[in-house]
C-alpha cells in the first residue's frame, strides 16, 4: 500500500499567521452613541468591522469579507448608560448580554477555519454586571468586572483565553447563575489555522472494497485530533474526517445473445407504365418511377480549311481549329566522329600458278583457295576455310588475271 500525501488548501498552510481569520463581536442595543469605529483594533489589535449583535442570530463579517454564523441566548436589560467619547467606550457602554439570576449566558460562532485561536472577552461598563466565570470550548475563565466606563484594564475590563484549539465553531458559554451577569463584546482572533490534507493510498487489486485496486483518499485537517501533531503537515488517522475511494473498473461478463428477429416479408416487383411497384407480403408498397430524360447533347459538323487545318463547329456555337503539324527543315550535318583504332595486320599469302592455268593462294593461317582456269564466262572458284575478308580477296584477285589475260591478247 503506497501513501502519498496532499495540501489540499496550500494558499491557506502558507497564509496563517499573514491573514489569519478574525472576527470583532459588539454586543449592542440600538442607538448611534454605540457605534465602534472599524479603525479600533480593541486588545486583539485586530482593526475592522464590530458587527453589532445581541438577543438572537446573526451573519458576522471581516475586513477580508469572510464570513461566520453567530448565536446567542441572552436576555437583553433595557436602559442605555450615558454616551460614550471613545471607542472602548462605546464598545462597553451597554449590558446588553446578560442572564438572569438562575440561568447561564453564552453564544456560539460557527464556519470558522480549523485552528488555533486566542478569544477576547469586554466586560459591561456597569460596575455592577461582572462577567462571571465561563468556559471557551471547555477552556475555563474566571469572572472579570468593569474598572470604569471609559477604561480598558486587562482582568477588569477585558480578558483573553489563548490557544483555543477549533475545528468549525468557537462555544463561549457562562458557568455562574448566582446572580445577573452579562459581557460587552468578543474578539475572535486566529494564531494559528490548520490546512486541510489529502492522503492518497494506492488500494492492491483484491482490496475488500476495490475487488480491481483503486486509490483512496483521506481528507482530514492536520489540527492534532486523535493523538497527532497539530501542524506538522502530516494528516494522521485521528485528524482524518473522512475517506473517498475510486475503485478501477472490473471487466463485466457478456451478456446473452438477444433473440432472433422476425424474418422479412417476401416482396415482388411489379412492372407499370412509368415504372415499377415493388409489393411486399406485408402488405407495404414501394413506387419507384422513370426518371426525367437527360438533356440532349449538342450536333456538331467537320470543316477542311484547305491549308491542313480543320474546323469543329457545334451547333451551341462552340469551335476548335486543329492543324497538320508541319516537318521542320533538315538540321546541320554533325562533326565527323573520332576514327576507330587500326585493325589488325592481315595475313600475308602466297599464290603459285599451276600447270593448267590455275592458281594456289595459300596463306598462314592455313587457309587456301584455288583459282580455276579463266574462261570467257568469268569461270568459277573454290576455297577452303576462307573467312569473307579472304573470300573477297579472292573474289578481287579472279577479277585482276582476267583483266591481265585480256591485256595480253
């Protein structure tokens, strides 16, 4: 099984204590003296809007637009103390969350990030509402009250519970119910949020629940839950809040042949005037018509100009003019080629008269040819392992005794 782990919300790792989540609570009755400016950062330090609230629900928001859901259960005391000049002043100038002898005040804040946070609690101006002990998430407090209407003393006037370890919701609830207790305001300030992790595991094919492997993700935020380590950018089984699994797809088995369909309805072609109906058992029929005739095609005529042309001329006055192609004059003689090599030395004869008037030509290469008697008729002549060239050697010699007999008679 391999594991491989993700950062699901990186821009959010990155940024915790940068632009960490806050939110300003004023727990107010109506009227203009009670407005906090939203350049007052109270003990937090943390400027912004103070969303004004009290006896119910509301939609709290920040200087970023960020979001969170508020609720209380209070009873809100009538009467507003004088005007208020500062901010502190006005923040604390009410006892608007308060609870009666007998029951416990307390409000919730819900949609926050994962984190840790510091809470900072306003005791009511009036001297005489302290706050009373309280738990934050479970974290205990004890009672703080005012030191005076425009102070701003830590332990009299405000206290923080720092650390306050959150998944979604900050509960900040009151313990005592001796006597009416009530506070002013809350500051909500992250120190710290935690990112929300993805771990990947490869599931092996057999797996229970991806019978062809698959992976599986774990997605948890890395706040320390079940024994891990808050913010070590690991996501341990007790920080995992919930698991996804994509399983490969498994091969499915063919399924069964369909049944056979109806067989087709024999169908006959009927001929017609303008065409044919084709007839099926059935009961359908299909007509099925001659189409429109083709255009007719265009007459043309032959026309001899006389001069080796000739003239194709249709009738949708189109025409082409096709002509002899006349020989060109003969081109200049080319230069004489190169003269071949020498041939060989012919072979060197001997001829012998004879007593009949005849003679021998006898040559080296053992070749002979005899030359009969001249007569009037030229005669013939015979040879034996003649070559042509030796042939016409002959041929030329026979010719030359005619000659030389005609000489001498």
């Amino acid at each position: 099984m391999h594991l491989r782990s993700c950062l699901v919300a990186a821009s959010l790792f990155c940024s915790a204590h940068a632009a960490a989540q806050s939110f300003n609570i004023d727990l107010a009755q109506s009227g203009a003296n009670n407005v906090v400016s939203a350049t007052f950062g109270g003990a937090a330090e943390k400027p912004g809007p103070w969303n004004r609230v009290g006896g119910g629900g509301a939609t709290l928001t920040n200087e970023r637009g960020e979001t969170a859901s508020y609720t209380d259960n209070v009873t809100v005391i009538v009467g507003l103390p004088t005007a208020a000049t500062t901010d502190i002043g006005r923040l604390r100038n009410v006892t608007s969350l308060t609870q009666q002898v007998g029951s416990t005040w307390g409000i919730e804040v819900t949609g926050l990030r994962a984190g840790v946070y510091d809470v900072f609690v306003y005791s009511s101006s009036t001297t005489s509402i302290p706050t009373g002990a309280y738990l934050v998430n479970g974290i205990a407090a004890p009672s703080i009250i005012s030191s005076g209407e425009q102070a701003m003393v830590e332990g009299r006037d405000w206290q923080v519970t720092r650390n306050v370890s959150v998944s979604t919701s900050i509960t900040i609830a009151g313990q005592d119910t001796s006597t009416n207790k009530g506070a002013a305001g809350f500051q909500i300030v992250a120190r710290q949020l935690f990112p929300q992790l993805v771990n990947v595991v490869d599931l092996p094919v057999g797996d229970v629940d991806c019978p062809a492997g698959g992976v599986r993700f774990d997605i948890g935020i890395d706040n320390g839950s079940g024994g891990g380590f808050a913010g070590d950018g690991l996501l341990q089984n007790g920080e995992v809040t919930r698991r996804q699994r994509v399983c490969a797809a498994v091969d499915a088995e063919d399924g069964e042949d369909g049944e056979d369909g109806e067989d087709g309805s024999a169908c006959s072609v009927v001929a017609s005037g303008t065409g044919a109906t084709i007839v099926c058992e059935d009961g359908t029929t299909v007509d099925v018509s001659d189409g429109e005739d083709g255009l007719d095609g265009t007459s043309c005529t032959v026309i001899d100009g006389g001069d080796g042309s000739v003239t194709i001329a249709c009738a949708d006055g189109t025409s082409a003019v096709i002509r002899d192609v006349v020989a060109g004059e003969d081109g200049e003689d080319g230069e004489d080629g190169v003269d071949g090599e020498d041939g060989e030395d012919g072979a060197s004869c001997t001829v012998a008269e004879q007593d009949d008037g005849s003679a021998v030509i006898t040559c080296p290469d053992g070749s002979s040819a005899t030359l009969p008697t001249t007569t009037a008729d030229g005669g013939g002549c015979s040879a034996s392992g003649t070559t042509p060239a030796f042939a016409a050697l002959i041929v030329a010699l026979t010719s030359l005794r005619r000659r030389r007999r005609r000489s001498q008679r």
